[in-house]
C-alpha cells in the first residue's frame, strides 16, 4: 500500500491532539543513544544497531525491547529529559497542540527498592517540571494517563492506584492499563479502575489488539472504559460495533503500531474503514513511533489512504481526537479555532 504524498504537506501543519501515545515509547534512537551512554549495558548506542534492535518480530518481543528501554530510565534527570525532549518532537515537526502521555511510574519507580528507580515523589517532581518547562518553550500541552503494566499483575495495580491517588500529578487525567492481554484478564482489575474513577480519573484502557472481541467487552464492562486503546478485534463482532457506535465509545487507533506487533497483517486489512462505516468514532494516533518507524503525520496519511479522505475529512478527524480528549474545556476550544483556521479556505 502506498501512504503518503497528496496531502502530507497539510497534515503537517494540521493542529493535532494525541491521545494514544506511551511517554518511554516514544523516545526517538537520538535519546536512546543518549540514555544508553548514560547507562552503559545491554542496549546499543550505534545507530545502526539501535535499528536493528528496533526491529519486532512479535507483540512479545516488542515488550521485550520496550522493557530494556524502560530499563535505561532510572533517575529523575532521565525521566525529565526524555519528557522534554518528548514533547518537543511533539510540539514541532508533529503540529501536535494537545497530548496525552501514558504513563507507567511502576517501572521507574518498583526497581527503587533495588537501588536503582526513583521515589514516586521524585518521578512526579520529573515530570511535572518536564511538562511546565514544554508548555512554555514548545506551546504544547501534556496530561498523563497512568497505566498498570498487567504483565507485573496486582501488585503493580495496587502500586500504580497508589502513584495516582496518593502522589497523583497536576496533569493526571487518567488510568489505563496496558502490555500483554494474553493471561492477563480484565476482571481483576476492576476495583483499582472502580477507585481511580471514584477520583475522577477517565478509564482508559487497551484491549483487543492481540486478544479477540470478548477482551473490548470486559474492558467495557468490568473497567468501566471510556475510550479503548487499539481495540481492533472488536471488528469481528457486530454487536460490540453496534455497542460501540451507539454509545460514542472512541476507539485510539495506532495502524503501524497493529503492523509492527502482527495484530494486523497487512495495512489493507485494517479494519479502520469497517469501524468508520459501523459508525464508531475513532481517533487516530502513533502508540510508540519511534519504536514502529512512525510518527502521527505518518498515521494521519495513513488513515487518509485507508478512508479516502481529502483535507476537509482529514480536519474533521483531527477535531474528533479533540472532541474526546480530555483536555480542559480552554484548550478544547483553541484548539478547534486553530484547526477552523487552518481548514478555513478549502
């Protein structure tokens, strides 16, 4: 499939919101080299093999990488750095306004006990700092999303609900859950997403990217989701699509992210189209884009091939992104009046 081209020039300087972005997955080689080089072991910091490094074979192998990365974070400068330095690629060549990170201060802060993470309060000192300081300099705004990693189980639920209760940044917004779905069933998460609602925290978790239907259920229903991160498998049921139309519940979605983890085989067989025709609303963000060799322009283009957009349609998907964020109701509002600007003379 060929992506890209017609309209790239306008995508990149649309206005944008992310909304399905993870805050170590999004560290570019640059600041994997650099991190590495402060912490010289298992990942490499030439260039070349960093990119083989980044080549998945599997959704398992993905966090296998992943983790080794989240292995170079282990001080408060780190995460401040990458944050910044997030935000920046953000804010620049991505138009991006508005975003939100997801978060996971488990694997920051659990190797503490180690001797080698970071407390919570300084974790939350980091990147509050981070997310001022980008404010300022780049214009862009950030709120955090934190997540259980479900591969460490109910302790890292108890430690994550925990974080966000008890030492929640300003920016939190929300609380998700990611990593593998396979052995990893919803359900018993369900009173850690019962208490962080209780707080006011949006239910924003993933499901049905490596997992059929029945996981987009139980997300629904027993964690309360607002939006659903990835969610591709609720393609194969009509009644979830129905569902998910009838009660407006946005599915994020990443179409390299599915490539590069196999949760889809090819882009022609991404049921983007299928969700928009079953009238489920749907944003479109980048997951880990440094990881997966993207970046949200790239999805963007993407999804304007997938759908047949031209500019007009292209705006209007941003604005839904927007629409369903979680971001204050100021921001909301510039950020529509940046894109009516910007679609004003089509």
């Amino acid at each position: 499939m060929t992506v890209g081209g017609r309209y790239d020039a306008f995508i990149a300087t649309l206005p944008k919101a992310e909304l399905h972005v993870h805050h170590v997955g999004s560290a570019s080689p640059e600041m994997v080299a650099e991190l590495a080089a402060r912490h010289p072991g298992t990942v490499p910091t030439d260039a070349i093999e960093l990119a083989r490094f980044f080549e998945f074979r599997d959704f398992a192998h993905f966090i296998e990488v992943y983790l080794a990365v989240v292995d170079l974070i282990r001080t408060p400068d780190d995460i401040r750095f990458l944050t910044y330095e997030v935000a920046r690629e953000l804010a620049g060549p991505q138009a991006v306004r508005y975003a939100e990170l997801t978060c996971t201060p488990y694997t920051s802060v659990r190797p503490h006990e180690e001797g080698k993470g970071m407390p919570i309060e300084a974790y939350t000192e980091a990147i509050e700092d981070a997310r001022t300081a980008a404010e300022r300099d780049f214009g862009i705004v950030l709120r955090w999303i934190y997540d259980i990693p479900g591969e460490a189980g109910l302790p890292a639920a108890d430690a994550t609900l925990g974080y966000a209760l008890d030492h929640g940044p300003e920016g939190l917004v929300g609380f998700g859950l990611g990593g593998p779905e396979i052995g990893v069933p919803r359900p018993q998460f369900a009173p850690h997403f019962d208490s962080a609602r209780a707080a006011g925290l949006r239910s924003v978790p993933h499901a049905g990217e490596t997992t059929g239907p029945e996981t987009v259920w139980s997300a629904l229903r027993d964690l309360g989701a607002e939006r659903i991160g990835h969610g591709t498998s609720a393609a194969q049921d009509p009644a979830l699509l129905a569902h998910l139309a009838e009660q407006r519940i946005p599915l994020e979605i990443c179409p390299s992210s599915n490539i590069a983890t196999r949760a889809v085989a090819v882009l022609e067989e991404h049921p983007l189209r299928a969700f928009v025709e079953a009238g489920v609303v749907v944003t479109i963000n980048s997951d880990d884009p440094p990881m997966f060799g993207t970046t949200l322009n790239a999805e963007y283009a993407i999804a304007a091939d997938l759908l047949g957009l031209d500019e007009q349609g292209i705006a209007e998907l941003a604005g839904t992104a927007v629409d369903v964020s979680f971001a204050p109701d100021d921001v909301k509002a510039r950020l529509r009046a940046e894109i009516a600007d910007r679609t004003r003379n089509l």
